[in-house]
C-alpha cells in the first residue's frame, strides 16, 4: 500500500460508497459494513459516521476511539454482504471472510489487505453518539493500494440490492 | 408526483447520490448543490448533513430550520454543477437554470419538478453546526416522480468529475 495524501480523501468518501470499518478492543479486532458516512471537512479529512449501539463494534469504538475505514472493490461485494451479516460477538470474521489484516501505522485496528483504499481514523466528536449514534472522524493516514487503480466500488439501495459504478463524466467546475 | 412512503427515504439517499438543498427566507427560495449528507435513523428518516457558512443557503437553513432535498438524475448534470458554480447571493438559480418550482405540503421551501424525489424536511438537531457545519433533519414527507421510475444518479468524486449509477447486484442479505 501506497501512502495516499490526506487532501484526497474526500475524493473517496464523497460519493458514498460501501465501506468497511474495522475496531479492536483488548487486543481483538472485528469488522462490520457501514453504509451511513459523509465528509464533514476536507482537510484534515473528517467523516461523519453512524454506528448503531446494536452493533458489535460501537462498544468498542466509542472506548478505544479509533478504527480503520477500509473501502471495498465491488468484487468484494460477497464478503462485504456476508461481514454485515453476521456478529464479531459470535465469528472471527477476518477468518471466515479471508480478510488479510495488516498493523495500521497510527491506530490499532488493523487495515485490510484486500481493500483498495484504507484510511487510519481517531474519534474527535462524541457529541451526537447518545442522541444519534453519531460519530466524527479525524483521518491520521491514508493508503490506497497502487494495484487497484480504477476499482469500482459499490453503493446500496436496501436489502442486498447494489448499484455498481458505472460510466464517468466530467463537467468543467470550480468546485473542489 | 406521488407520495413516497418515509420508510423507503433511506433507499434514496443511503447510495450516496449528489442532491439539490432547496430553502426559504424571507419568501425568497435558493438551491444549492450538496454532497456531504448520510442517513442517521430509518424511521421517521433523519438525515444528516453539512451546509458550511460560506453557502449562501445557511443562514436560510439555520433560522427557517427547513429544507427540501431534491434528487436530480444523470440528465441534470450540466445544471448539478452550474447550480453548485454560483451564488443564491447574486442570482435567481431557479430562472437561470429553468427549475420548476412546485409548493411542498409541510415546508416553506420548494419542490422541484424535474427531480425524480424529493424530501420535505425540518431541522432537528444544530449541536453540531458551529463546530462542523453538520445539521440534523428529519424527513416529515416525500414524493417520488412516477415518469422517472428508473432514475440513474451521479456521484461526486471531486472537480466536476462524476460517477453515474451503473449495473445493479442483488445479493441475499438480512440487513434493511
């Protein structure tokens, strides 16, 4: 994996893809799909996030603070569906799901191998988290994997159902 | 248009499409064009979203606390970006960029025609707006637009560039 500058996180998170959140907590860590995230600031990069408390992972994000957004390639799209699908309290899902884990370098919850952009989070707002189960990110570092160049990443509509990323188009703009 | 079931909001918006932000102040309605929104709750539909201070469209959203976001297909591209390139400070967006105008239900702020949804909302949460910008909303009615029964949405990633809907994967899944 390649270092990938913070400036350009935005360019990945914007278009709302599926993504892949991973935690630790005790030294063990788990994984879950996360579909409901936005940017909230270019730079430094901060997502918004919603972690329900009847997910796994909440615990063990609001103690520890941190994670690791891992965005997967549609052809990931199985796994991705099979990693929401079951609970970090009952499987070791970076096993059944053939995830290769790989130390991040600023936080403990590991990147994935397989995804094509990782980005190293700390928590910096807990403010809407009881209210909203809303978190904010900061992004520390970003790596995005030089061997998947053009990934196509997939978006979801409800109830398994994915729209995948079809033809590009690029208007003259001045916004960033 | 025809009344879309609040249930099926998070459909729309989970996918990450870009959308229109229409407000209202003074009797005066503006557009803006946005990005960076999620989904907080299913039901009722809370949306969050970021509407910075150097929009034009802030101070309207922040004393009016209402808004309707309109969900434009692949076709309005040229005027997504035309709308997002100028100010409602300087200019009447709706004439310039031939939008029709349609009264929502609940809302001070319009609908617009040529989108194929629209969501009626009011703010419910502004913890967060001074420190990020982000509003809370809530969805208290939608309409969807029969004639566009298969709309195609755009995606930002960044300098005019957009990704636009393409295949649809279904795969078995138990999550909403």
């Amino acid at each position: 994996m390649q270092e990938l500058p913070l400036a350009k996180v935005y360019q990945l998170i914007e278009p709302g893809p599926v993504v892949l959140l991973t935690t630790a907590r005790r030294g063990r860590p788990n994984v879950m799909t996360m579909s409901w995230h936005m940017m909230v600031e270019f730079t430094p990069p901060r997502i918004a996030c919603v972690v329900s408390p009847a997910d796994h992972s909440f615990s063990a994000l609001r103690a520890a603070r941190e994670c690791v957004i891992a965005i997967p390639a549609v052809e990931m799209a199985q796994k991705v569906v099979g990693i929401g699908n079951c609970s970090g309290s009952e499987v070791d899902k970076f096993e059944r799901f053939g995830l290769t884990t790989v130390a991040a370098r600023s936080v403990k919850p590991p990147l994935i191998a397989e995804c094509f952009a990782n980005l190293e989070c700390r928590v910096v707002n807990t403010r809407l988290v009881n209210i909203h189960s809303l978190f904010v990110l900061e992004v520390v570092q970003a790596w995005s994997d030089p061997d998947q160049p053009e990934p196509r990443t997939i978006h979801h509509t409800g109830y398994g159902r994915f729209v995948v990323d079809g033809e590009v188009i690029t208007l003259a703009s001045r916004m960033p």
